[in-house]
C-alpha cells in the first residue's frame, strides 16, 4: 500500500518532533514478568538514557503498586540513596551510582509477600518515563509424602498416595519404578498424585519414587511396595474367637473368686459379732461362794471324824468374809400334800423300798 503525501508529511512532523523533544528514555524493556522461588534472589532492571534537554536533578524511585497506594521500595535523590522501607535490608541498588544510567536493583531472601508489580520511575526535569514488572514469588514443594493405601495382598486394588504438604500451585506428580517401568494396569494422576494399580501381583513390588513440581523448584518421596500373598482371615477369625472366649471366662473366675470372698468375709464378720442364746451368764460372786461352801460341806460329809480338825479350820478360813457372813436366804417351807397308798395303787404308782440311813449317812 502506498502511502499519500499527506500521510508522508504527518510522519516526518511526528518524528522531527520526537527528535526535538528526546528526553529521558528507558531502554531495560525486555522483562515485564518474572517468576522466582521464595528464597531466592531477584534483579529488577531499569536503565535508562538522558536527552540533552534533561538539565534538572536526577530522580529514581522503586515503588510495589497496591490497590489503593505505592509502597516505596528503594529511591536515589540528590546524590543519596534511601532504603530503609518494607524491604530494608533486603534490597540494593546493583550499581553503587544509579546516576550514570542504570537504576536496576537486587530484591534478597524474597518472600511470599513480596509478590506483586513493581515500578521503576526515572525523573530529570523535564522529562520523566516509568516501567513495570510484575514479580511472582511461589514456594518451592516442600515435606512431600508417599504413603499406600489398601491391602497389599495378591488380587486387590490398591493406591500409591502422593502429597506436598507446602507449595504454590500449580504443582504436578509424577510416578516411576527404581528398576523398570511402571505396571501395566497402573493409571497415575498427575494433578492428585494417586498411583491406581489394579490386581496386585508380586511382580509389582519394589521401591517407588513420587517427585513434585512446580514452575520454581522439585521434591520427592519414596516408597516399598511389597506385595504378599492373601492372608489366612478364617484361622485369624476363629483365634480372635477363642482369645475373647477366654477372656470372658478369666473374667467370670475373677469375678466368682471376689464374689466367694466377700461372702467368707462377710460370714466370719457375723459370726464374731453373734450372741448365743444357750450359753448361761456368768455366776455371781455369791453363789460362786454357795456353791464352793456347799461342796465343801459335802466333801466334809464324806470324811471320817479323824480327819476333819485341821481340814475343816483351813478350808473354811479361804472363803470371803463379807459372803461367809451374808444372812441365809429363807426359802418358804413346802408340803406337798399326803396322797392314800390305795389312791396312790390307783394312780399307777409303784412301791419302792427305800433303806435307812444312820446320821453320819452310812446305811443300816
């Protein structure tokens, strides 16, 4: 397409122009976004040129663009350089004179936070240009795990698991075998980190390896599959059977043994504390001293008038005086009443001979 005259002439005005008003350009524009890792370092460029009409004071200022304001990162004005913002500490200048034309700085130890867009404005009246990038700090995958779930018997299904417990998204898992290629009938997810393998054989066991990964860094964990044969789960049921059943009745004698000697505690405790009825009370101390003076009366009766003297005196002085003195007690005299030998013969009494006795109580 040609183009008219009058189209020429508004080029040429439009670039005479451009040459007469060249002020301060920027000449760093290749990089508008960076990604990096948290952590890690980060070089944000900004050189520029000056035009011959730029006479007044060389003015840079870095600035992290936010909804509502700019936060001041880093700035160079009058000769000096002024950093103690945010970022203090861990942000410089690359070149100790930023005048000379390169204003690029160096972020350090970045962080989640810094993440965002920043801008490099360069000012020397009259003239003034700007540049943006926008930086992205993600976090590597860290603290990866594997772990298997599901039986790892011969026959069944089961899930090789794979999780990063820290990292930006997007993060990506990938599956692979130490020594050979993954199971035929394995189905992998890359964005869950699950391994299917379907009917386990043995020929499937061995050591997996699981790695993580997003746009900054990597990670990885491993695992020992070990595929066995099924298990015995009847003998297992019946031993779980009969464990519990002996048990219970361990349980049972327990019980019965606390049982039994609470119930002899309880009966030698009644026992102790029991009254017996046919047990008479003790004696007296009056008719302890009746009873001794009558025995002996009796036993005095039966010896011989030779041997009463010395007896009699020394046997009598042992007996307690205020008892030896206590007056007799009276007992009422009783008669029963004379019954006729023909009404006694009636009654069915029979006669009985009785002998007689002297009064030393000898028979005659």
């Amino acid at each position: 397409m040609e183009w008219s005259p009058l189209l020429r002439l508004l080029w040429t005005l439009l670039l005479f122009r451009a040459d007469l008003s060249g002020g301060v350009t920027i000449t760093s524009t290749e990089q508008t976004m960076i990604t990096r890792a948290q952590g890690e370092k980060v070089t944000l460029p900004c050189t520029f040129t000056f035009g011959p009409q730029d006479t007044g004071s060389l003015d840079i200022e870095w600035v992290l663009l936010q909804p509502n304001e700019e936060q001041t990162v880093i700035m160079y004005n009058g000769d000096r350089i002024y950093d103690k913002y945010k970022m203090d500490g861990r942000v410089e200048f690359v070149n100790p004179n930023p005048a000379s034309g390169d204003g690029t700085i160096d972020i350090l130890n970045l962080e989640a936070t810094d993440t965002g867009t920043y801008q490099c404005k360069v000012k020397k009246p009259p003239s003034v240009q700007t540049q943006r990038i926008q930086l992205t700090v993600l976090v590597k995958p860290t603290k990866t795990k594997c772990y298997v779930e599901g039986s790892q018997e011969i026959g069944t299904d089961l899930t090789l698991k794979c999780k990063s417990q820290e990292g930006s998204p997007i993060i990506s898992y990938y599956w692979k075998k130490a020594t050979e290629e993954l199971p035929a009938n394995s189905v992998s997810n890359a964005d869950t980190g699950d391994l299917l393998v379907k009917n386990a054989s043995q020929i499937y066991s061995g050591v997996y390896t699981c790695t993580a990964s997003n746009r900054v860094g990597t990670d990885e964990c491993s695992l020992e599959l070990n595929v066995t044969p099924p298990i015995n789960r009847a003998g297992r049921i019946a031993g779980a059977i009969i464990g519990t059943l002996l048990c219970l009745l361990l349980l049972a004698f327990l019980i019965f043994c606390c049982l039994k000697k609470q119930r002899e505690k309880k009966y030698e405790k009644e026992v102790h504390h029991d009254i017996r009825e046919d047990v008479p009370p003790p004696k007296s101390r009056a008719s302890t001293a009746r009873s001794y003076i009558g025995s002996n009366r009796s036993s005095l009766g039966s010896m011989s008038p030779s041997n009463m003297d010395g007896y009699a005196k020394t046997q009598y002085n042992k007996i307690p005086s205020e008892e030896f003195e206590r007056a007799p007690v009276q007992t009422p005299n009783f008669q029963p009443p004379k019954v006729a030998a023909p009404n006694l013969s009636r009654m069915g009494a029979i006669p009985v001979m009785i002998p007689a006795q002297s009064k030393d109580g000898s028979i005659v």
